[in-house]
C-alpha cells in the first residue's frame, strides 16, 4: 500500500504538533496538495512539504547550507529527475526525531517565511 495525500498531512501535522502545538491552528496553518506532496502554509507562506521524499523544510541560506552538509539527506526534489527547489532541505528520519533540533528547525523556517 502506497502512502496518499491524507498520510502526508497526517505525518506531517504530527511532526509539527508535536514541537508546536499552537502552530497547528485551523486560523493560520493550512496543507494543500503540491506535486503529489503535501505542503504547509503558516499564513499564506509554505514552509515544509511531506511525501514519499520524506519531510523538507524551507530554509533561510545559513540554515540551508548547515543543514544541507550536515543533517540532510539533500536539497528538495519533488520527482526524481525533477529540478532541485532551492531553499528546501530534506531532513532524515534522526533529526525528525530530535524534538530540540527540529523545534529550532521549524522555527527558523516559519520565521523566515514569514519575514
């Protein structure tokens, strides 16, 4: 069984529930089906996508460019020989399991998206 639209945003409302709950608000936060993904608005602005790729977040460049050598599994493509969305991370499986590091992670991109 594949994975549809519905899990994506059901895994990726969790993940974000689970560092920001207040973030999750029916008022700000909205998901909508993007290249077979799953992207999050906070306030009209996409800042994390969800699909078979994984989970990525839209980053300011200094956060990109550590994340992307230290923590990723590579910059966003939403198919395989698709073009590369620049100011996206993939983030592996660790690191959306350390609460701490994704917090600070999520927050550096809602901030910046919403600059």
């Amino acid at each position: 069984m594949t994975a549809d639209a519905s899990d994506y945003r059901a895994r990726l409302a969790a993940l974000l529930e689970g560092v920001r709950p207040r973030l999750v608000d029916p008022n700000s936060l909205t998901f909508k089906n993007v290249f077979g993904a799953v992207a999050s608005y906070e306030k009209g602005c996409i800042f994390a996508s969800c699909s078979a790729f994984g989970v990525a977040l839209r980053l300011p460049l200094q956060a990109l460019e550590r994340v992307l050598a230290q923590d990723s599994e590579g910059p966003l493509r939403y198919f395989q020989k698709g073009h590369v969305k620049k100011q996206y991370a993939v983030l592996p499986q660790r690191l959306l399991d350390d609460g701490a590091r994704f917090q600070s992670l999520v927050d550096e991109s809602v901030a910046y998206v919403m600059r």
